[in-house]
C-alpha cells in the first residue's frame, strides 16, 4: 500500500507527497480538511508527488471546489505530469491552469484550443 502525506510548512504553504491514487486520497483529504481549516491563501507544492491517477485528479479538483467554497485561494505549484495529462484529456485542464503557479509544470494547453484558424488580412 502506498503512503501520501500532507505537510504544513507554514504561512499557508504545504508540500503533498507520496501518491495520489484511489488507496491514498481518502486519507489525504481528511488530512487536508484539518490542514486547510482556517487558512485564506493555500499554496500546495506537489513536487514529491510519486505517481497520479485519476482519483488523484478528482482529489485535486475537490481541493479546488473545497477552497472555493471556503472563499480561499489556493495555488498548485509542480503539477505532476500524469495528473496533467489526465487533466487535459479529461478538459478540466483550465480549472487547474487558473489555479497554477509553477511556470515549469503548468497545465499544458489542449489542442483543441490550436484549432482555431488564425484571422487572415483582406487586401
């Protein structure tokens, strides 16, 4: 069974790590109900992330509604490139992106939006 955790560096920041799979992410919102009660800016760092699927997606995304709800911001800064990827075939890829800090790792743009023809001059 794989380990995921939640720590609290302060001021609002914390760094996920472990993976966030469907045997971890019930644990790791409990953990983040706790953690998050009380804070107005949220800053969560997913670099120690080991592996994503999709239930860690959905965790991600219920951390989104959940600071939303609450009136507070919260940051993802070093998306995993699973959860990304899943993000983006899933075309919930700009509610992510909204919510990114990390220049490096953002939420990759779909292709859906680089279908659209470029305005051409009329001479």
């Amino acid at each position: 069974m794989s380990s995921a955790r939640i720590e609290v560096l302060g001021a609002g920041r914390f760094v996920v790590g472990g993976a966030l799979n469907a045997s971890t992410v019930t644990d790791l919102l409990k953990q983040s109900r706790e953690r998050f009660a009380g804070v107005t800016r949220i800053e969560l760092d997913l670099n120690a992330v080991s592996e994503g699927d999709s239930a860690g997606l959905a965790l991600i995304l219920e951390w989104l509604r959940a600071a939303r709800h609450a009136g507070q911001k919260i940051n993802f800064i070093n998306m995993p490139a699973q959860i990304a990827a899943l993000a983006r075939i899933s075309e919930v890829d700009d509610l992510l992106a909204a919510s990114s800090t990390d220049e490096v790792n953002e939420v990759p743009q779909t292709d859906r939006e680089s279908t659209v023809p470029p305005k051409t001059q009329t001479a």
